[in-house]
C-alpha cells in the first residue's frame, strides 16, 4: 500500500478550535494537554511527528484559569540570561498578577509540546491577545507594556471556528432522511 494515501490538502486543512477556560472545570494541566494534541494534530488518522497538521486553537477567558493544590503560591518559573547570577524565578501566583492568566497558559502548552523545530509554528497556532490588540501567543513578547491578556471573552476568529454540535447535521438532511425511512421499513 502506498504511504500516499490520505495525504491529500483537504487532509491537511487546519480547522479553528476554541477552549473557553472560565467555563471548562478541567485544571491548567488538562486543559494544556488537550491544546497540545490539537495544536499537534494528533486527534487526526493522518498524524505523523515530523510534519505540522495541527490546528488553530483560540483560548478565552484565561483570567479564571484555576490549579489544584497549592501550586498558585509554590510553582517558580525560572528564566536565566546566560550571565553569572542572572537567574530569576517567579511564582504562578505573581505571573498572574503580572501578566495574566494567558501566559501561564501559554507556557504549559508550551512546556507540552515536542522540543523540536515545529514548536515555534504550532504554539504561533495558538491565538490570544495581547494588551495592544489580538496577535498569536508566541514565545516572544511584542508590546512594549508586555504580556498575554487574552482574559475576556470576545475574540475576532468567531468565523474560522468550527462548532461541534451534539446531532449530527447530515442526519437532518432529506437524503438522509428518506434513506433512514426504507432502512427501517
């Protein structure tokens, strides 16, 4: 069999997902991981590592992201600029208060994903705001004021995403319908 099969541009094609923090129950690290898989592609049957099928994922209401356990006062985050005695460490709790609840976010999924080349395009596929206005949540920050605070609920992708409804809608077609119909008959 050829490894062709299924590769096609319409497989490839990225589809928008949105992740509304402030009403998912899941803790920071479940929400994180599933942004991961999907950013990744690995929810596809043509997933495979070394190639970027991943889709886009627009993530809102980051300002009510919770943790479980005391890791709001005991995780550090570490950042280090090569130079001697330049190693800074900072709570989740004062990230918060710093620079929102995106980019603790934006870190997990960071932290989850594959350190590789294809990093730095899938975690550009994860959409947010900054201060300034709406931008992808790389890993550089781009405004003078600094940081993620795609805290709210608003966000100008509302016509990529795709909606997963609980009824198929093939099935209220009358194709289907009428098909239904002699099947049960």
């Amino acid at each position: 069999m050829s490894q062709y099969v299924g590769k096609t541009r319409l497989a490839y094609s990225r589809a928008w997902h949105h992740v509304d923090v402030a009403s998912d129950p899941r803790p920071l690290g479940r929400i994180a991981s599933q942004i991961a898989i999907a950013l990744m592609g690995k929810h596809k049957p043509i997933f495979d590592p070394s190639t970027d099928c991943g889709d886009y994922v627009v993530a809102t209401g980051c300002k009510d992201l919770h943790v479980t356990g005391k890791k709001m006062q005991q995780k550090k985050y570490y950042r280090h600029s090569t130079r001697p005695g330049s190693l800074k460490e900072i709570t989740m709790e004062r990230m918060f208060e710093k620079w929102g609840g995106g980019e603790v976010l934006r870190k997990a999924v960071r932290g989850m994903l594959p350190k590789n080349r294809l990093r730095d395009p899938r975690m550009a596929r994860l959409k947010g705001m900054l201060r300034n206005g709406w931008t992808t949540l790389n890993w550089r920050r781009d405004t003078a004021d600094g940081g993620v605070a795609f805290e709210g609920d608003a966000h100008p992708y509302k016509q990529n995403i795709i909606t997963v409804q609980k009824r198929s809608p093939i099935l209220q077609t009358p194709e289907v319908k009428t098909t239904l119909e002699t099947l049960s008959q």
